[in-house]
C-alpha cells in the first residue's frame, strides 16, 4: 500500500463507511482509520469533530487538511485524485461517468433514501410499518434488480464506485434479517461480488453484525416500551 496522509473517521455499522472501506482496498491506499463510537459515547458530537464536519457524520475524509464528508462525494474524490490506475471505477469519459453518477444518485436519492424512510421509524421507536414508504422501498429494489438484468455490474460490464455504494446500502438489509432473494439479478449480484472482492468479509461483515446487535437491541427496547 501506499502512504497518502489521509484519515478517514468512519464508523462499522455504516453503509456509507463500509462502501469506502472498499475502495480504499480496491485502490491500495494506506490511510490512518479513525474509528467514533456514535451510539454509546456520541464522539460524533465532540466539538473537535463538529469543527471538523458541522453535519457531524461519517464517514468523513481529511486528506492533509481538505475535508470532506458524504459517502459518494467521497468515492468520486478518492478515484479522481488517487485512482489513475483504476480509473475504470470512475470513468473520464463524460457518457460513462455520467451512468456512474446516475447510480450514485439513484442510490442517495431513491434507494437508500427509501431505505431509511422505511425502517428507521420501526427501529427508532417502534413506529408500525408504513405501508406506502415500504412500497416505494420495495419499488427501487425493483428498478436495481431491472438495472441487472443486463448488466454485470449496475452501471455496465465494469466495478466501478456505484457497485461499491449500493452494495453497501442492499448489505445493510442483512443487519435488519430482510432477505433479497426475490429480486434474482440483484441476488446473484450481491453474492457474486461477495466472492468476487477479496476484502468484502474485512470491510462489511463486522459492521453489519454490529448493526444487527443494535438492530436487535432497538427491537427489544422498544417492546418494553
């Protein structure tokens, strides 16, 4: 690996840190990891962090002084300035990079978003599942699968960050014991890059049973409620 003088303040259970944790191993960069405790000892709220990131969230990225946070920002950054060996993860070509960023957005926007829209208010407080936010989940787990159906990868025959973030989001699912395996394309996809990435096991399966624990906890707290 190579020294770059970069940290990266991250935290396991998060999909957004685990998917960065991937392309830090896919492109071979040696950077410090700074691990916060973001649910017993709130280190995110610390002010020296907050004078860091004012959103206060992870991951975030100091590289020798330029901070930066948002998981897909960070992605785009990390190949644009350190990834000219592995450029096929971000492409020059402006129609390529351009489906590229269609995925990342329709990560943040749709399915990630649907995602915790969904499940964040049964986790949090024990809310009733709704119903219409489940079906708009359920909808862009249906558009990814459709984007697979022809496809090796999500944005074409090429690993590129896109794969790194939404596998971060679907793998989060497991955490929450909600299985996939209906949507066949996106099934095959996620089990196949299990494999296929060397590093998958050291960068996600602690963070999702960490998230699972937590999952699980938030569960039995609020039955006693």
């Amino acid at each position: 690996m190579s020294w770059t003088g970069i940290e990266l303040y991250f935290t396991p259970g998060s999909p957004g840190c685990r998917s960065v944790l991937m392309l830090l191993r896919e492109l071979d960069l040696e950077v410090e990891l700074v691990k916060l405790d973001m649910y017993q000892k709130y280190e995110h709220r610390k002010p020296w962090f907050v004078r860091m990131n004012p959103q206060h969230t992870v991951p975030t990225l100091n590289d020798n002084g330029f901070i930066l946070w948002e998981s897909r920002a960070i992605l785009q950054y990390l190949v644009s300035k350190y990834g000219s060996h592995k450029s096929e993860l971000y492409p020059v070509d402006p129609e390529r990079r351009a489906n590229v960023d269609k995925l990342l957005f329709f990560d943040i926007g749709s399915l990630y978003k649907s995602l915790v829209d969904y499940f964040h208010p049964q986790l949090m407080s024990g809310a009733e599942a709704d119903q219409r936010k489940g079906n708009a989940f359920k909808q862009a787990l249906d558009y990814l699968d459709l984007f697979l159906e022809n496809n090796r990868y999500v944005s074409g025959d090429h690993l590129t960050i896109a794969d790194f973030s939404i596998l971060g989001s679907v793998t989060q699912l497991e955490g929450m014991d909600y299985r996939i395996t209906s949507y066949g394309n996106l099934y095959k996809w996620v089990e196949r890059l299990k494999k296929e990435l060397p590093y998958y096991e050291e960068c996600n399966a602690g963070g999702i049973e960490a998230f699972r624990a937590w999952a699980m906890n938030q569960k039995n707290s609020n039955k006693l409620i």
